[in-house]
C-alpha cells in the first residue's frame, strides 16, 4: 500500500505547484490525468443518501420534539432519574426560558433549544422549526417521513455494499490495511497544512473516515433505530442486550446522528479546500483531476 | 494563488450563506407532507405497509415480547392520552365499580358472547412484565394481569371471513363539530391471537386504575402504546377498517399515524 501511495503523490524532490511557479507562469500549470474514480454505483448511492440523511434529520428532529429528552436503560426515569439530555422551557422571574440539560449540566438555550421563535410569538420546542419536517409540531407526518427514507437508505446501503464488494471500492478505498496506518501520520500531518493529494486512490485519513461511516455509524445507526421497534425486538431481542435497553439505545440513536452532523460538516469543508469543482465532477460524472505527477494509467484522460 | 483562495473564501461565504437559508426556509418547503391525502404522502405512506408486511414475515406469529424481572418494575405506569373518560355511561359504571361493565365480542361471530369483568377475572390468567412503549419515545415497564382474547374469540367462534378485530372503547376523547370522538382502535387476527395479547384488570398487582384504563385495557404487547386501547367495551370481527372512524382502523391511524404500530 505504501508503494501504491508513493506513486500518487510526487516524491521527495519532485516539482510540486508551489506558489512562485503558479505565478511565473500560470497558464503551464501541469496537470495529473483525469482518472474514471467513482463507478456509477458509489455516485448513485452518494447522491440517495444526501437525499435520504437530509429528510432523516429533520424528520428526526421532529420525532425526538415529542419527547425531547434521552435515558440510559430500558424504560424512561418518571419516579427516578436515568436521563442524559432534557430540552424544555422554564418558568423564570424574567419570563420563560429555554432550558437544556447534558449529563447533569444544565445550560440556558432561550433562542435555539427549549424556547425558539419570536418575542411575540414564542415556541416551546426542543428544535425550532426551522430544522424540523414540517416545521410546526406533527409527529405522526415526522414518522412517516422518517421511515420511508429509513427503507430508501438501508436499500442504497445493500446496494453500496454489493456493488463496492463487487467492484473492489471497498477493498481499494474503504477497508484500512497496514500500510495505511503507517502513511497515517504523514497524510494527518499534510491535512493539518492542508496539503491535499489528489490521488488515484483514498488517503488514508478519508479510508478511515469512510470506513467509520459504513462500518461503525451507518450499522449503528440502523440496528438502534430497529430496536426501538417493539416488534424487531420480539424478533431480535439480543437487540435489546446488545445496547443495554431500548432508551439506551435511543439515545445512541441521537449521539449517532449528531456524528453524522459532524462528519457531514467536515465533509463538506474538505470538500470546499479539495475544489469543489473537481470533487463534484467526480461524484456527478465519476472523473477526477489528480495531483501533478500521478502516473497515467490505462483509461485515463489527459 | 492568491485568486483561488479568495475564490474559496468566497465559495465558503456563500455556501454558508445558501446553506442557513435553506435552512431557514427550508422546512416551511415540506410541510405540504403534513397534509393527509397529499400524493405525496400517500406514496411515503406506503413505506408503513412495508415495514408491515416485512415485520409479519420476519417475526414469529407467536414470538413473544420480552418480558422483565420484577426488579424492573420501578415506577408506576405512566398515563397518557385519555385519563378520565366524562361520558354518563362511563361515570355511572365507574360509580357502581363497574359491576354491570360488559365485554362484548359481535361481528363477523358464530355467536356475539358477552362478559362481565367477575368473568373475565375468573378465567385462566396471565401475567406479564413488560415495557409499554409510546409513539412519543418513552418507555415503561409494568406488570400487566388479564385473560388471554385469542380463547374468548374462539368462546364467540370467528368466522373465516374475518380479518381484523376493532375495539371500541368508553373514552371521548376528542370533541369535534359533529359531536364527541371516541377511541377506537383494530387489528389484525396474528395480533389478538397472540399469547401475549391479553384483557388486562391488573397493573402492578392492583385493580387496574382508571387513569390505566379500567375495569379493562387491551395489551398487545408488539406495538406501540397507541395500539393497546384503554376503556374498551366492545370487540368488532370485520373484513374492512373503512366504515369506522375516518377509516384508517384507528383514532390515531385516523390522525396520520400508521395503523400497525410495531415500529
């Protein structure tokens, strides 16, 4: 893998852009061949899934607005304490407050959390309306929503799954081998100055990111959302063992989303620092730019 | 250089910029899904048939609900929706302790039978703890004592035909233009012969409380809260939810939730 990695980026003493050479003459810039790097499959999935997480979210929101508080354990404390998370509004001597208590801290969230809206027109949600589907209180429209893009997502995981086992993404981008925790520091540290390698192949940082996501968040995501299903867990009680209860698992269900957020945020900015016109061609039309200096290869473009 | 980094600065800005106000704006754009009947909600709609149906094949038809230790039980059964059902029928039968309560089972029955609760109490019972779990996200664990509906429908003979069991309940729960609301709910024949499924009278070793549901509460122990009617007096076998209700098959179903209620 190592060897493999050396050959996408220039070594050592290769002329890479720097800024006076860019200056001096801008119109030679080199240019790396344009590689077919996404099949069809991870492109059509890639954009199923911005589709399907946009709605989960808000329509999640929604649902978690009903009771808007997490537990650990199988059933939610009324006469005893086992919560996590609580969103809600208090009565104060200067009127109403958003109120947001984590693991026992609790936090004033007037505005965002608890108490949202206007001066004239308070509202006392959890999440205001501007991040929920539909924007005022409706629970049942919110499971609905949620679950036809729960089947459309887990459908286009199937899918991803196969077609990435079939057509060797997985093994090539996704699945870390050895040699890409050795280059691990090298490619943090080239994050960290934002040095970024257009290769032929994943680097490992985004093999390990890829990887989390569909290896440890997605399944996660989708087996805690199943065990709040009262049925799947009839069907599948080692559910219930496996994360210590059906609140428990609730609120996994939630922590996972809010990494979900996480990684979407940075996505998006690594996406921007990459250029994004190159990263969006690649995931449009499957053709991606490389870095100056990544050997050409069969079925490339110049 | 310098050019793309503006660029880029300018391409941050902006994408900030169109991302909070679609944000902003955004959900306003989707609340056309709030309407029942909308096409479009009738399509996402389907995905509930779906989880039905791949639930009815994955699961068991006698798969059990898990059921808890007694160490469990550690608060009492927290009421929820109706608590307090207003109607002089319910008030004179809650007056007089519900002596002259009856349990119906009529519809598409060999015979239509009938139960008072000292009968239903006499019957073979059942003990469960289990974990109630509502549709708004919480959950609680409670022990739950009744006789099983799957014998008394066999006491009343279903005929073939067939297909769901609607249960009517004492409790108006909403008051509408057209006169009171009462609560309603059905299901299918798996459901109400499951062993699990039972008329429960007890909660936690007491006579079932009125805010619980008394004299008699339906359990099916694989769906959500919604699913387990309080007040209930009368057991409907039909082939079709439509005649009832706005015809959904439920007072819920019939205001946008799905009538299965096992996820």
């Amino acid at each position: 893998m190592s060897v493999d990695s050396s050959q996408e980026q220039p070594a050592g003493g290769e002329p890479r852009p720097s800024a006076d050479a860019s200056s001096q003459t801008p119109v030679a810039r080199p240019k790396g061949p344009l590689v077919y790097r996404q099949s069809i499959w991870t492109r059509l999935t890639h954009w199923v899934w911005v589709i399907c997480l946009f709605f989960l979210l808000l329509s999640g929101l929604q649902i978690f607005n009903a009771h808007p508080a997490l537990y650990i354990g199988q059933q939610s404390g009324f006469e005893f304490d086992n919560s996590v998370l609580r969103i809600g509004a208090v009565n104060t001597p200067q009127g109403p407050r958003g109120q947001t208590t984590v693991f026992g801290q609790t936090f004033d969230t007037t505005g965002v959390l608890g108490m949202s809206g206007t001066a004239e027109a308070p509202a006392y949600v959890g999440f205001p309306g501007a991040v929920t589907i539909p924007s005022y209180r409706d629970l049942a429209t919110g499971r609905v929503v949620h679950f036809f893009f729960g089947w459309l997502m887990v459908a286009a995981l199937f899918v991803w799954f196969l077609a990435s086992f079939i057509n060797g993404h997985l093994k090539r981008d996704i699945l870390p081998r050895g040699g890409d925790l050795k280059e691990l520091p090298r490619d943090i540290g080239d994050h960290a100055r934002l040095k970024l390698h257009h290769g032929r192949r994943y680097s490992p940082l985004q093999k390990l990111s890829y990887f989390a996501v569909f290896f440890v968040l997605f399944p996660l995501i989708v087996l805690t959302g199943l065990t709040m299903s009262p049925g799947m867990d009839a069907a599948w009680p080692w559910l219930l063992d496996l994360f210590g209860g059906r609140q428990t698992a609730r609120t996994i269900h939630f922590g996972t989303m809010v990494l979900l957020v996480l990684f979407f945020i940075v996505h998006i900015l690594m996406v921007l620092l990459a250029g994004p016109i190159n990263e969006l061609r690649s995931m449009i039309t499957g053709w991606y730019r490389t870095s100056p200096g990544t050997p050409a290869a069969e079925g490339d473009k110049p | 250089m310098s050019g793309l980094i503006m660029n880029r600065r300018k391409l941050l800005v902006g994408s900030a910029a169109l991302g909070s106000s679609i944000a902003l704006a955004g959900c306003d754009q989707f609340n056309f899904l709030g309407q029942r009947g909308h096409p479009v909600r009738q399509a996402l709609e389907q995905a509930n048939v779906l989880t039905y149906r791949a639930q009815r094949a994955l699961i068991g038809d006698q798969t059990l609900a898990r059921e808890y230790a007694a160490s469990e039980i550690r608060q009492g059964m927290k009421p929820n929706g109706s608590t307090q059902p207003t109607t002089p029928e319910y008030t004179f039968l809650k007056m007089q302790n519900f002596a002259s309560y009856k349990l119906t089972i009529k519809g598409m029955v060999e015979r239509e039978v009938s139960f008072s609760l000292n009968e239903l109490r006499n019957m073979p019972a059942r003990s469960q703890i289990t974990r109630h779990d509502c549709v708004e996200g919480w959950s609680c664990i409670a022990k739950w004592t009744g006789t099983q509906l799957g014998p008394l429908l066999d006491m009343a003979g279903v005929k073939p035909e067939a297909r769901y069991c609607v249960y009517h309940c004492f409790d108006n729960i909403q008051k509408s233009l057209s006169g009171e609301i009462f609560y309603y709910e059905s299901s299918d024949l798996v459901d109400a012969y499951h062993p699990q499924t039972i008329l429960s009278y007890g909660l936690n070793d007491q006579v079932l409380p009125v805010s619980n549901g008394a004299p008699v509460r339906l359990r099916i122990e694989r769906a959500l809260g919604y699913k387990q009617p309080k007040y209930l007096h009368t057991i409907e076998l039909v082939d079709d939810l439509t005649p009832f209700g706005m015809g959904k098959g439920g007072y819920w179903p019939d205001n946008g939730y799905d009538w299965y209620g096992g996820i």
